[in-house]
C-alpha cells in the first residue's frame, strides 16, 4: 500500500516504459503511413478518435470504479480480522477460567491461523505460522489442502472442551463460536475475491480502444502538426494507459506489491497486539515502510 501523496514520474515511467515503446513505434508508424500513403488519397476524419476517447473513457472509469471496489472490500475484510482478533483474545484472556494453557495455545493458533490466510492468498511459501503451532497441530494440518480452515477447526473443537470442562460458560461459548464464525466468513471472502477473475472482456477491449485510439488519433493530428504528431500521439496514448495501469493495479488487492493490501503489516500488527495481551517478552517489531514509499 502507497503511504506517500504524490507518486514519483520514475515509478510510472517503470510501469509503463514497454508500453510507451510500442506506443512511439506505433504513431511513428501511423505517421508514415499517412506522410507516404495515404496523404495525397483521402483525410482521416477527426470524429473518429472523438468517438474512441468517449469509448475508452467509459471502459477506464467503468474497469477503476470495479478494480477500487474489489481492494476496498479486501481492506474491510482484513480490517474486520483485525477488530474481531483483538475481541476474540481479550474474550478467551478473560471469560476463560482455570485453563490458561488452552488459553494460550489458542491465541498462538490464531496468530498461525492468520500467517497461513496471508501465505494462501498471495500464492506464496510462509511459515512463519509454523511457530505458533504445536507437533500435534502440525501433524493434524498437514493431512489438509487449506491450513487456515483445519486451524479453525481445531479451534473449534478447543472451545468445546473448555465448554464441556466448565471453564467456559454457554453464554461466553457461544460468544467466542460467533468470532470463530467471522473468522470464517472473512477467510471466505477473501478466497471468493482472490478467485474471483476480473472479466477479462473489459480489459482486453479497453487495451483495443487504446491502440485503436493511438494510432488514429496520430493518423489526425498529422494533418496539422507534422511529425510533431508521433510524439502528442505518445502523449495522449500515456494518459489513458497509465490511467488505465493505475486502476488494473488495484484489481488483485492480495498481489505482493505496492499497490495492494498491506497483509505483512496488518498480520503483524495482530501479531504484536495478541502476544502484548498474553504478556510476553518477546514481541516482534513492525514492518517497515520500503523506502519510505510504500508497504507491504
């Protein structure tokens, strides 16, 4: 996630550099078509990019309002994990009695519970979780494709013997079930997003119109400005890209990147949090902004 207001024309030009190549080389091409053959034939009429621009407006907007939508809602969701985790460990610190070890193995699992979510959306290897599980948990996990889910199932059956074993109430049990509840949902909901394909109709369409635009509008403004034409070519064309990158940035929000949701900060966050109520010593620092820029 961007922590900075302005954003540096070095990170743009980095994003969209091929994409400019191929955009100079395609009005210069225009250019030449239009300088050596078809001048002298017949004028481009100017209505043409008039109707592409309008056209790729309204895909632009369309594919950024969705793209926005898609990591606002991934932002919620997490946010969310991270009010329910700090009521599900207060709950279990202070409504449980006589079993501090339960107490404590269950805030461990919660914060493994959290690195494995992390792990499986972006697609990567962390085990950090490992640390804050037992041998049995492991070997119990290991026999499951979705960690995060057989960690909450193992909470699950956790809860029911502090129940069963009267260090928990039926009111208190039923309260810390419906976190385990929205733990679940939120871990639901960000797989649906994940595995959700942005259509991919609209942005293979909205790169067409963009090229379609390019190379007309060059084609035009030869007419009048000569070969000075490649280059306002270029510089229209960079605009409705760069837009157009800046919004498709957003649509995979648990992508490992400066644009996404920061997942490393937020689960760290939780982690400092959790094992700060459990009263431990050992306590690891927060992430750190890279470069003063962004974080992840």
């Amino acid at each position: 996630m961007l922590l900075i207001q302005n954003i540096r024309l070095s990170r743009i030009l980095r994003n969209t550099w091929h994409v400019d190549l191929i955009m100079i080389a395609s009005c210069t091409a225009a250019y030449l078509v239009r300088e050596y053959l078809i001048a002298h034939h017949f004028e481009i009429p100017s209505i043409i990019p008039t109707v592409l621009g309008t056209a790729i407006a309204f895909f632009i907007g369309f594919n950024n309002n969705q793209a926005y939508d898609r990591w606002w809602e991934a932002r919620k969701i997490w946010g969310a994990l991270v009010n329910d985790s700090r009521s599900f460990t207060r709950a279990l610190i202070n409504y449980v009695d006589n079993d501090n070890i339960t107490v404590k193995k269950m805030i461990y699992r919660h914060i493994a519970f959290l690195y494995a979510l992390k792990a499986n959306l972006r697609g990567a290897v962390d085990e950090i979780y490992i640390k804050y599980l037992t041998e049995e948990d492991l070997k119990e996990i290991e026999l499951h494709n979705n960690a995060h889910n057989a960690i909450l199932n193992i909470q699950s059956r956790d809860l029911q013997k502090l129940s069963k074993s009267g260090d928990i109430d039926g009111f208190r049990f039923i309260e810390i079930n419906e976190m385990l509840t929205r733990f679940s949902d939120s871990m639901g909901m960000s797989e649906r997003i994940k595995n959700t394909i942005f259509p991919t109709t609209y942005t293979y369409l909205t790169k067409v119109f963009i090229w379609l635009f390019v190379v007309t509008f060059t084609l035009v403004i030869s007419q009048s400005a000569g070969i000075a034409s490649i280059f306002l070519g270029w510089l229209i064309g960079f605009v409705f890209v760069s837009t157009q990158i800046n919004g498709m940035s957003l649509v995979n929000p648990f992508e490992n990147n400066s644009a996404g949701v920061p997942l490393n900060q937020i689960t760290r966050t939780i982690e400092i949090n959790l094992l700060q109520m459990l009263g431990e010593k050992d306590i690891p620092e927060p992430i750190k902004p890279i470069n003063e820029e962004y974080i992840l």
